[in-house]
C-alpha cells in the first residue's frame, strides 16, 4: 500500500478517491474569504479617507468665502452698510 500524502498537521491530503479536491476547495474557500476581507477593508480605509478629504476641502472652502464676505461687508461692498 503507498504511503498517502500528508500535509504539515499530519492529516492525509488524499481522500478515498485519490483526489486532492476536497483540501483543495478548502484552500480556495479560505483564500477567497480572506481575499474578500481585505478588500472590504481596503474600500472602507479609502473611503474613510475620501470622506476626511471632502470635509476638510468643504470647511476650508467655507473658511475662505466667509472670509471673503466678512472683508467685502468690513469695506461696505456691495452695500451692505
């Protein structure tokens, strides 16, 4: 009898049929989820930063023509006193 194929905890990689196709879905299966997660991770971090910067460029804008009204009302433009 050949002595079946065992991988690193001892477990036979080989099923009745000879096949590696069970362990090998298992692989896939895990690879996939973990493929999976860090790309839902990913988007989330790039989001996440999409967000910082769009609030950030929107209160700088807002500084800015607040800015821009508070020095035009200052020197009475467009008759505002």
């Amino acid at each position: 009898m050949r002595n079946p194929i065992r991988n690193t905890f001892g477990r036979s990689l080989v099923d009745r049929d000879n096949t590696l196709v069970k362990d090998s879905r298992i692989i896939q299966d895990k690879v996939r989820k973990i493929t999976y997660a860090v790309l839902f991770a990913s988007l989330l971090t790039c989001g996440y930063l999409l967000y910082g910067a769009a609030k950030a460029t929107k209160e700088r804008t807002e500084a800015l023509s607040g800015n821009i009204y508070q020095r035009a009302d200052n020197y009475q433009f467009f008759g505002n006193k």
